[in-house]
C-alpha cells in the first residue's frame, strides 16, 4: 500500500493554477457541443502537469479513468476511499487495478475508523446522518489527500443526474483549492463499459448486476433498467450526493 508521504515538485500558487484551469477550459472549448475527446484532455493535463502533481479519483465501478489518464500520465496516484464500508467487490477491483494497470493506488482513509465512530457518534450514523456519514468518511479525507496535488481526475459523467448535467471538462475547484478536470463527462454509461470491454480493464462484478453507480454497502442498492443510475445511492433519502463534487 503507497502512502501520501511523497516528494513532489513544488506546487504552483492559486493564481498560477486558476488561471490555468481557465486557459485549458478555452483550449479544450470546455462545452457540450464540439468540445476535446476524453483523450485530447487528458493530453492537455500531460503537457501542462507534471504526474507527481496530479491524482485521479476513482471508486472502483471501473478503471476506465484511470487506464484513460495512465495513458498520458503513466504512474499516477489513484485515490481511494477506504470508508470501512465498501462492497467485497469494490475492494477486490481495488486490488484487480492496483496490478493490472501503471498507476499507483493511495488508500485514503478516515482519520476514525468506523468502530471509533460508532464509538463517538453511535452505530451506523450512515442510516441516521448520512451527510455527516459521507463528510467524516469520504470528504474530509479526500480534501485532506488533495492538499499535496495541482489537480484530480474525476469520472463525473453529464448524464448521471441532474445534478451533474453541467459539469465542465475543467475548472478550477475553489473549495478544494486545485484544477479539477472531468475528462469522460460526455460519456455515457455506454460508452464506459465500452472503453473497458476494449481496453481489457477492470469493471467491478456488480455493475453487471444493476449498480452502474457504486458507493458504500450500506447505502447503495440495485436500480432496474432504464432507471436514474445514480438513484441506488441513498435510496429513499432526498440525499442524492456525498459531497465530493458539490
């Protein structure tokens, strides 16, 4: 397992790094008609970052992304959210990517583990607070996990929900204070399997079974058919996000 102890190039200031992010949104003509292919931005990214500098984000339905960003940025860091309450499935494609492809998985990790959670705020705060669930175990981390990078990969598609229908190609991501790029945000979830059927990169066995979009156990269930993709995720709740890309 890697750790976020690193030797890196000394990052770019704020100014350097936004004013970069609203070259690239230009030169990527960052809209949903005639914009650049998943490939030509990641290729932008490759010119403008060096790989110590930039991390791409990935849950583990698939490793479409980070085969995608290896391509141009060979050994780069993958994120991975270890919650303590992931699908068996998730953890083994974890594992399947970490062997598979040329990049370098980061575990990242709540600074509670989920007993000394339960311990301070009570079984399963999953059920009775999801936010606060999703804020300690997934945005806290990764936040804290971002501090050393200029930029992250994410796999944001449009068509997920309304929530993601305008996502850029990049942008300079203010709270968490580096580029944020989302290079398949056209693609469908056609399109993902596709790339990964091609490529021979791992898929986790459950999208096969109806999670096309896969979070902790506990809060993630099956969608039939033609159904929202996102709306196995926090089923019945209003909750239709983690946090991570509000």
């Amino acid at each position: 397992m890697s750790t976020l102890v690193d030797i890196r190039p000394a990052r770019r200031s704020a100014e350097e790094l936004q004013a970069l992010a609203e070259r690239g949104a230009i030169e990527l003509r960052s809209r949903a008609a005639d914009e650049a292919s998943p490939a030509e931005v990641v290729a932008w990214v490759a010119e403008n970052f060096a790989v110590a500098q930039t991390a791409v984000a990935c849950s583990m339905a698939d490793a479409a992304l980070p085969h995608l960003v290896a391509q141009s940025l060979p050994g780069v860091d993958v994120l991975f959210l270890e919650t303590g309450y992931h699908f068996a499935e998730t953890t083994f494609t974890r594992n399947e990517v970490a062997t598979a492809l040329d990049v370098r998985i980061v575990d990242v990790k709540p600074e509670q583990t989920v007993r000394e959670q339960d311990a301070e705020f009570g079984a399963e705060l999953f059920a009775r607070d999801p936010g606060l669930c999703c804020a300690r175990r997934k945005v806290e981390p990764l936040q804290r996990a971002l501090g050393g990078y200029e930029l992250w990969f994410t796999g944001v598609r449009r068509e997920e929900g309304p929530t993601r229908a305008d996502t850029p190609l990049i942008v300079w991501d203010e709270r968490n204070g580096l580029v944020k790029v989302n290079p398949v945000a056209s693609w469908s979830f056609d399109d993902l399997i596709d790339y990964a059927t091609v490529h021979e990169v791992p898929v986790n066995p459950l999208v096969a079974n109806g999670y096309p979009s896969i979070g902790c156990a506990p809060c993630t269930k099956a969608v039939a058919p033609g159904e929202d993709p996102r709306s196995g995720r926090w089923a019945g709740l209003s909750k239709t996000e983690c946090g991570l890309h509000l």
